[in-house]
C-alpha cells in the first residue's frame, strides 16, 4: 500500500488534464476548438518524445531517484495549480507553459514509479501483485476523477469546482508522494549491475523485446479506440448520455475489482496467457457493444463491467512481464527505459487511435450532437466496437504465436540456467 498509493494521484490528474482541462478553457474563456487541437497536438507530441529521455537520464542518474521523482512531482502540482487557475490576459500561453509542467511531471514520476516497482526485489507471482495494487490505486484515482468534477458543479459554478479540485490534489499529491518516499528508505530495491552498459542497451535490441513491445502498441491502440469515442457512442448512438457518469463507474470499478483474478490466473497459467485471455475477453465484449442500439443500458452496463475487467488485465499483466524480464536478465541499469517505454508506446497509441478514429468519423458523416442518420450512427459503432475488436483478435493471435515460440524454446539463447522459459 506504501509504494501503491502514488498511483492514486498520478492517475486522478490525468483526467482533469486531457479531458476537462480543454472544455473548461472553450467554455470559461472562449478558445476555439481547433486551437485547443493544435496545442493539444503540440504538448502531446512534446509529452511523447520525452519519455525515453526521461526513461534514460532516471537510468542513468538512479543514485538520485528519490530527488528526480520529488522534482516530477512538484511540477506536476505546480502545472495543475496553473492549470485551473489562468492569467486571463495569457490564457494561451498559460495553457501551454500549465500543460508541459503538468505532463513533463507526471512522466517523471511516472515513469520512476513504475521502474521501482520493476526493481523492488520480489519472486515472479508477488511482482503481479505488486503491479495490481499498483493499477488498482491508480483505477481508483481515474474513477474518483471521473464523478468528481461532476458532483462538485452540482455544488458550485464550473469554474469553482475546479478550483476545489484543485485543492483536494495538491495536498493528496504531497501526502501520498511522503509515503511513497518513506516506502523508498525501506524497501528492498535492485541496484543496477552493470551501470556502465546502460546507454548501450537499446530496449528494442532483441526479437523478444521487438515482437512483446508491438503486441503491446497494437494491443495499446485496440483499447485507446473505444477509450477516445466512448462519449460518442454513449450520446449519440445510446442516447443515454445521462448515464454516462454510472458506466465509467462500472468500468473502472470492474478493474479494480478484476486485479485479484488477473493475479490469480496468471499464477495459475503464466502471465502471457493471461494477458491472451484478456484480450479475447476485451474482443468477444467489443462485438457485443457493435450490436447494441439506442436504449440498450443495461445491455452496454454489462459491457462497461467486462471491457472493465479486461482492463485490469491490460494494466496489470505487460509491466509485471517487463519487471520479471528486467530481474531474471540483469537489465537493471535500463530499468527506467523499459518502462518508458512502455508509457511511450502507450502514449504513441493514443495519439494514433485520435487521428485515425475522429477524421474517420468525420469523413463517414459524423457530427457530435448533430443530426446523424441511422446509417452514420452504424458507422460510429463500427470505429468504437467492430475495429477494435477485430485489431484486438489480430493481436491476440499474434500474442498465442509469440507463446508457442517460447515454449518451442526460440529465446533460449537469452535466458541464463536458472530461467524458466515460459516465464521470460
């Protein structure tokens, strides 16, 4: 719980930041949404880039990581105080200068965060755990985010609801960020072996690390789909915007409570093939939600709970494999760059999911809110469900290939005597 509950904070300022944070300057001061899209565009590509220079600097200067995260997480509290509280006369520039400090922190501390848990020494089947606690405190932060700004405008005009936001996080963010200093002190962390190497080992360098890296960014882009357009489809294809608060709920409810069982099959039959069966269960859930129409709520509820716990897999399993391919190769000293990578790549899904979902829309006839025909209202559960879980069947084959290439002992030559083979 010590080391987990950085996770809270770091996952609730992500949806004030790239959800609310461009509706709340369009409505409150008036920016027109293509130039919000630009500097959107702009932070995000800058947010994208940095990451593996992050990831090699934290590796390289790992003596100071205690120092590092306490700089990520200051710029990150100070980013979001600007965020929500603009100059009015340098609302643009405000916006940008609020955004880097926010993202720029959160990838600094983030992407430590996710490197000592990478180190801190533990067997294989703890290391899930560690990782599900982990996920589950920062799926509990998305969903106290997710109702928050809601309840609170309820209470008080938009703008102070964000205001009391904001002053909520800047004192959760210091709080939980000396517990997890104080989890830092004591813990039992892996020190790099070989510093001296570290710059010389590129993440992608093996076929291991290429082939579980592009499962990882297919399978990332597959569930970024439906993640950017559930809005869409909850308003315009449900007609049930009014829930839409109760299935984000279910949805991130649904992944926290699903951790225990990822942990569980996972020991039961290793953490590749638990990842397997979570995306055929993400898959066989997406072909359910194309054939759901206007009013189905309950039926879509049912997909919120399943897509839910498919996302605790997700979550929970690909950093958990990195962390034991880190401990049983002795890659300690690039630590930090496996998983920035990994926040890299998830970050490059994202991007790529917007650019290809919304313009697809939008040349399909899609206009939010407007008057889309039935026709159109069909192609919009074709981009959030049909696509997705077609890509995620794709990637699913591929994921049960790459393990059947492992049992058959194709990555022997990577693995030191006392590895098991199906684990790495």
């Amino acid at each position: 719980m010590a080391y987990s509950v950085l996770g809270f904070p770091l996952a609730f300022a992500g949806l004030p930041i790239y959800v609310h944070a461009p509706e709340f300057y369009a409505r409150t001061f008036g920016i027109s949404i293509s130039v919000l899209g630009l500097i959107l565009l702009l932070v995000r590509g800058i947010d994208a880039i940095q990451d593996p220079l992050i990831g090699a600097l934290s590796d390289r200067f790992h003596e100071w990581r205690s120092t590092i995260i306490v700089f990520g997480l200051t710029l990150l509290g100070i980013g979001f105080w600007m965020l929500f509280h603009p100059i009015q006369s340098l609302t643009i520039p405000w916006l940008v200068t609020s955004l880097i400090l926010c993202t720029t922190g959160f990838s600094v501390a983030s992407i430590n965060f996710q490197a000592l848990g990478g180190l801190w020494k533990a067997d294989e089947k703890e290391r899930t755990r560690i990782v599900s606690w982990r996920e589950a405190a920062g799926l509990l932060g998305l969903l106290v985010a997710s109702i928050a700004p809601t309840i609170l405008a309820n209470v008080n005009r938009e703008e102070q609801a964000f205001h009391w936001i904001t002053i909520f996080f800047v004192p959760l963010l210091i709080i939980c960020g000396l517990v997890f200093l104080s989890w830092m002190k004591r813990a039992k962390i892996d020190k790099p072996k070989k510093p001296e190497s570290s710059e010389k080992r590129p993440i992608f360098n093996t076929t291991w690390n290429r082939q579980f890296f592009s499962i990882y960014l297919i399978n990332s882009f597959a569930s970024a789909i439906p993640a950017i357009l559930v809005v869409f489809f909850v308003s315009d294809r449900l007609d049930a915007k009014a829930y839409l608060g109760v299935f984000l709920l279910l949805y991130f409810l649904s992944g926290v409570i699903s951790m225990p069982f990822w942990q569980f099959l996972s020991n039961r039959i290793g953490k590749l093939n638990a990842w397997l069966v979570s995306m055929l269960v993400a898959s066989l859930t997406f072909i359910w939600a194309f054939g759901l129409s206007t009013g189905e709520i309950q039926f879509f509820a049912a997909v919120c709970v399943f897509s839910g716990m498919a996302l605790g897999g997700d979550l929970a399993l690909p950093p958990s494999i990195v962390a034991d391919r880190i401990s049983r190769l002795d890659l300690q000293d690039a630590a930090s760059r496996y998983f920035s990578g990994l926040t890299f790549l998830g970050k490059l899904s994202l991007a790529v999911a917007s650019g290809f979902s919304l313009p697809l829309l939008s040349i399909l006839g899609y206009e939010p809110g407007g008057e889309n025909g039935p026709n159109v209202t069909a192609h919009l559960s074709t981009v959030y469900a049909l696509i997705p879980s077609l890509t995620k069947m794709v990637v699913a084959f591929w994921l049960f290939c790459f393990i059947r290439q492992i049992y058959r002992g194709k990555y022997n030559y990577e693995i030191r005597s006392d590895s098991n083979v199906f684990l790495v």
